[in-house]
C-alpha cells in the first residue's frame, strides 16, 4: 500500500461542537493516533524511543486543511506515511477519509525535530530511521519546508 498506514477512529460526541461538526483540533490528535500507530507498525513506540534511546520527537511545525466536515459517529480512517527523514527530522503526511462515502476530509502534515531529554536537538537514531522509512522513499510527497501550500 505504498508506505501509508491507516488508522480507524469513530468519532465520539465529546470531539463535536453544538452542530455536530468535529471541532478542528481534533485533527491534531488524530494525526498523532495515526502518527503512533505507524511506529507501532513498524516495531517501536514512542515509549521505547524516548526510554531506551533518550530521543524524543518534538512536533515543530503541523498543518492541516480542512476539506469537508465530520460527524458525530462517522467512522473515518487517518491515513499516514513518512514524507521526509533527515539526520535531526522527521516529517509525516496524512489524509483523513470519511468511511462511508470515501470523502478525503483534512490533510496535513507535521514536522518532528528529535531531541534528548534535555531538549537539545540530537540525530535520530539509525534504527528508527530503518524502521520509519520501511519502504518509503524520502521526500514522498511533503509540503515544501517553511511553506504551507497553496
């Protein structure tokens, strides 16, 4: 499925306004339920990345467009990919689709800088690097740096 992994969530009441519609920080969350489920996929987790590797992935930078609404109790699926991998960065891409009509909903995207627990921006360690890129190519797709897109 070339490098994307989907993520399933339902929507719950609480992450609706008074008409119903999704409030727009809730995509945020979802891109980092999505974001951890491909590390899950690919053999590790945050946990075991900030535990056993002092590397922690710090968000620098996100964006999202919002393309249609979502609903209470709408089933939708959060479909991530790594987009870049740089010697201190990572940056995910992802697109969100409502299930019962396959309606691209929001895209986005999020910037990571890798830091130790003193917050000094360090390398990525080689072996999430191996895992994260799995059969992606580097710089799948990703907005230029510094550049929402248009």
């Amino acid at each position: 499925m070339d490098g994307w992994h989907e993520t399933e969530i339902r929507v719950r009441y609480a992450e609706t306004d008074k008409m119903g519609i999704v409030h727009h920080a809730n995509y945020l969350i979802w891109f980092e339920a999505g974001r951890s489920d491909l590390c899950r996929a690919r053999g590790f987790s945050y946990k075991e990345m900030e535990e056993n590797d002092n590397a922690l992935m710090v968000v620098a930078e996100s964006y999202c467009r919002y393309k249609s609404p979502s609903y209470y109790e709408d089933v939708i699926t959060v479909r991530t990919r790594v987009a870049e991998i740089r010697s201190r960065s990572i940056r995910f891409i992802y697109e969100v689709f409502r299930a019962a009509d396959d309606a691209l909903i929001a895209e986005g995207e999020t910037l990571h800088l890798v830091t130790d627990h003193s917050k000094r921006v360090r390398q990525i360690p080689e072996i999430y690097k191996q895992r994260l890129m799995g059969e992606d190519a580097v710089s799948a797709g990703a907005f230029p740096a510094n550049q929402a897109p248009s």
